[in-house]
C-alpha cells in the first residue's frame, strides 16, 4: 500500500521508514531482456541448463537488474504531493548481499536517512533494502538519493 506524504512534511520523517513496495517477480524472461539490453549475457543469467549445474543450482539475476528496479519499489511504496517532478540522483552505496534466484518475488523497503535543502527543492537520501520473499537475508542493501522539486 502506497503511503503519502506531503512535501513539507519530508523534513521531518528523518529516521523513519517512508512505505514498502509492492512485490516483484524476477523470472527468466525479465533476465534475459535485462541481459539483452545491457548486453551482459554470463551464462549465470542466460543458460538454465548450465546454471544448474553452477553453484546456485538455477539462474540468478543480475545484481544491476536487482538495483535497476529502485524506481519501481519507490513508486508503489511512497509518494510526495505539493511537488512538480522528482528525479533519481544517483547512488552512494550499494551492496548486492545475496543472489536473486530465478522466480523469486522482490520488494523494497524505504528508510528516509537525510533530507536536504537544494535550489527549488530538497534531496532525500533513503536506505533501501531489498527482500526476496522465503530469505532472512537481504538481497540489495542500497542508499539512493532522490531530488524533489517543489
């Protein structure tokens, strides 16, 4: 369920988790047109034949697949009104903690770390965890930055 928030208010969610996503299923088709279109084709990927008998057993995701799908988790996990546009920033730090078997079902969840003033807005820097359903372990650890002009 995507939760609201109005863009004044921003400042003071500093600390708190902003929303979850929706979840996501990575299956082999969206595998291979990731791969086709960043053209990282590893067999790791591509081949479930061969990946069976890697050690994961089955074809994983590409770690850059996993981080590529930020912007879908954001939009079904939070939204700012009062604002005229948002953008992705960029990325401080990003950690791909465990591999995402083929088939597995991804959400992301949103920890609003910083909240600062820029020219016409503010940029938000939020931690962003990514579970893959049936793991303790986190598949993506990762801290986004996100402009929001108001």
């Amino acid at each position: 369920m995507t939760k609201t928030y109005r863009f004044e208010e921003l400042p003071t969610l500093v600390g708190q988790v902003l929303g979850t996503s929706d979840w996501i299923t990575v299956d082999q088709r969206r595998i291979d047109l990731f791969a086709e279109s960043t053209e990282d084709r590893q067999w790791i990927h591509v081949d479930p034949q061969r990946a069976a008998e890697g050690p994961f057993k089955t074809p994983i995701a590409h770690g850059f697949l996993t981080l590529s799908l930020l912007p879908a988790f954001g939009a079904t996990a939070f939204e700012v009104t009062g604002t005229r546009m948002g953008v992705n920033y960029g990325l401080n730090r990003v950690r791909f903690t465990s591999p995402v078997p083929v088939g597995s079902r991804l959400r992301g969840h949103f920890k609003l770390l910083a909240c600062d003033a820029i020219e016409g807005g503010v940029q938000l820097t939020c931690e962003v965890t990514v579970e893959c359903e049936g793991m303790a372990k986190p598949v993506c650890i990762a801290e986004s930055l996100g402009r929001r002009y108001a």
